[in-house]
C-alpha cells in the first residue's frame, strides 16, 4: 500500500477575472521509505499540490480528486478533528516562506512545544528537552537561549532551521520539503540534506522534496515528478531521467544547467510560463518547445506508458526500443 496515493489532483482559484487553474490533474505516488524529488519553475503547481494534499489552501481553492489517500485514509472525507491529529505528527511539511509561516507574537520555543504538546504525551520537561534536541540536529548554535527568541530577531536561514525542526518533531511517516534549504548557505544546505536524509534513512519515512536545484535532486532523490503549468510531464527514475529526459521541457531543463553546458552561452528556455489568459489549446509548452507542431498547438497530449517515463507529450524523446508498441 501506497504512503501516498493521489490521482487525478486538479486545483483551481476563484478570481475577478474567472477561475484559474493552478494543477490540472495531477497523479503522485510516493511508498514508503521513498525520496520523490518535485521540479519544475515557479507557477508549476508544485507547492499548490502538496498545500491541497495537508488541507491548507484557502477557501477561494476548490479541489477536486478521484483519490487522495494517506496510508489509506481517505483524505477528502476525513473529518476536521481527525486531520488535525495527522497534519503535523504524521503527514508533516517544511514552508518555503519561514517568516510568513512563524507565528511572529510566540517564541520559536513556545511553538515547537506547542505542536510537541498537541501530538505527543509528554511532560513540559520532556518538551522542552525536545525541543533542545531538535535545535542541536538543524545546526541552531545556543539551543536554550535561540528557543526563546522570536522570529524577527533570527536571521531568515535561521527561521528555516527552525521550521525544519519544527516539521521533524513529531517523527512524520510523510515529509513535505518545500525547497528546504531556499534561505541557507551552502554549507548549511548540505548538512540539512544530509539531516533529512538521515532521518528518511532512520525512520523509514517518505520523502518529497520540492525543489529548482537539480543539483539535489542527483544527489537526494530516488525519483523525479517534473511539473510544467500545473501539469505532471514526465516521471521516472533519476539516474534515467538524468540519461534519458522523455519530455522536451525535461531535456531543456538539464540542457540549461550549467555542467552540462556544451558551448559559451549558456542555453536558456524562451518564453515564460503560461497564466491565467495565455493557455494554449493544445501542449502547454508547444509555444516554448522547438519541437512543436501544429499538431502540438491544437491538441492536448496524450501520456505516454510507463517505459516513456509518462511523458505528456505528442513526440517523446529517446523512446526506447519495443516502447513503440506500447505507444500504439
């Protein structure tokens, strides 16, 4: 059984001007014990999936999905008391935005105990030994003193530390990371991924990190879900994503880092992503792909098989032999 299972994840906002849909349907598989890395640029729907699947996108949001489980569990009809005991205990997330995701009127102590004493049985004393815990594993220097401080007299990378702390506290089954190590430096971001890892490693927890670098997804990752405009374009395994890209924005994006630059100027994806009032009928990223056709312009692509890495795609690059039949 799936850690998690979602199929079919759509997500759109209501809007002055009509609503806007920000994932459009989206599969994500994630097993125990797994690290699934989310890449894609911004505006992808890579965070809006991941807020839709902890229940945290405002009411303008409306979600739909065939299945959205945890372990399971129904999360579409799970009661409200009963997501709360699971929203941060066992199905945890890391926010990108430390500063606009700390209460800024309680210490960053007050917090940690805070989720601690809603989830675990354990005594103010234990709490607190805890949380001193916690701050020593993400590398916070002076644990007693930092746990009472407040958010704004910490730096931003800081923030994050504690965030991840906080996120890690209760032994989660399921990690949301949302680009965990945006705020630190490099040094820090390696002991972070190492932290994380280490405790994917230790507790068999799942693992999705989402993130640009894909420089960490190499070295982190088991397996890649590649984003486009709220859709999922390809999935595979990374070392044969990394060999073998399928969709033409995958190919573009490894084209696009810099060690793998082949000539002076560094290749570039033109255009930007489509919004709101520029989605085309067809491919998403037919007005950005060099390989677009009329064909690609008009009608929305089919995704391919498994051996394609699921590409959503008209023409799939590197298909493998005897994929073909599958295709057909």
């Amino acid at each position: 059984m799936s850690l998690l299972k979602i199929r079919n994840l759509s997500v759109e906002f209501a809007t002055a001007t009509g609503p806007f849909r920000a994932v459009d349907s989206v599969d994500v598989d994630v097993e125990k014990g797994e690290i699934l890395a989310i890449v894609g640029e911004s505006g992808s729907g890579k965070s809006v999936s991941m807020l839709a699947t902890m229940g945290l996108l405002p009411w303008t949001a409306t979600i739909t999905a065939d299945e959205m489980s945890f372990e399971g569990r129904d999360l579409r009809t799970m009661p409200g008391r009963e997501r709360r005991k699971l929203i941060g205990k066992d199905l945890a997330m890391i926010f990108q935005e430390p500063m606009s995701s700390l209460n800024p009127c309680f210490t960053v102590g007050f917090q940690i105990r805070e989720a601690l004493k809603e989830h675990l049985d354990l005594d103010r004393k234990a709490r607190q030994a805890r949380a001193v815990e916690l701050f020593e594993m993400v590398g916070i220097p002076d644990p007693e003193r930092r746990l009472k401080a407040f958010p704004h007299q910490l730096s931003g990378g800081m923030n994050q530390r504690v965030m991840i702390a906080m996120a890690i506290a209760c032994r989660p089954r399921l990690l949301i990371a949302d680009e965990p190590t945006t705020a630190l430096d490099v040094t820090i971001q390696a002991q972070i991924l190492d932290l994380l890892t280490d405790l994917q490693k230790d507790t068999g927890m799942g693992l999705i990190l989402i993130t640009h670098d894909m420089g960490v997804v190499a070295e982190t990752a088991e397996r890649v879900a590649v984003q486009y405009a709220g859709q999922k374009v390809e999935d595979q395994k990374v070392a044969d994503l990394f060999d073998r890209p399928h969709h033409p924005y995958t190919s573009a994006l490894l084209a696009a880092l810099p060690e793998r630059a082949t000539e002076r100027r560094l290749p570039t994806i033109p255009g930007v992503v489509p919004g709101q009032h520029d989605r085309p009928r067809g491919c998403l990223f037919s007005p950005r792909c060099k390989f677009a056709d009329d064909r690609c312009r008009e009608v929305p692509p089919p995704v391919q098989p498994r051996p394609i890495g699921l590409a959503r795609c008209h023409y799939p690059l590197n298909v493998p032999a005897g994929a073909e039949e599958e295709r057909a």
